[in-house]
C-alpha cells in the first residue's frame, strides 16, 4: 500500500507521479524508491519494483 504523501516543498523535488496505460496505472513511490502496476478495475497492485534511484517523473514507451 502506497503511504499518505504531502506535496513537496519544492516542486521540483521528488513526489508520487502516475500515468495510465490501457486499464493500469504506473504509480512512482519516491519514499520506497518504487513504482507499482495497478488493475483499475480492481485496484489490485499487479506488480512492484525497487529503482536504484529515487523516481521522479515516469511517462509511458510503446513498444
């Protein structure tokens, strides 16, 4: 589960950032270092990561 967040005090520090693709959105969780899958119907996370670095923004690739 993704924790409460407060929007950072400067804006371009790292905070939570979503974008959706089809019926799933990609979740950034900075504090973790993480992005998570979500079904949108359901709200089930699908899967998770661990970055080695701190994700800021994310935009989605076709491939």
């Amino acid at each position: 589960m993704i924790e409460a967040w407060e929007g950072p005090a400067e804006w371009q520090d790292a905070h939570p950032a979503i974008v959706v693709a089809g019926s799933v959105a990609y979740v950034t969780e900075p504090a973790a270092n993480s992005v998570h899958a979500v079904d949108l119907a359901t709200g089930k996370v699908l899967a998770s990561t661990e970055l080695d670095v701190t994700p800021n923004e994310i935009a989605p690739a076709a491939g």
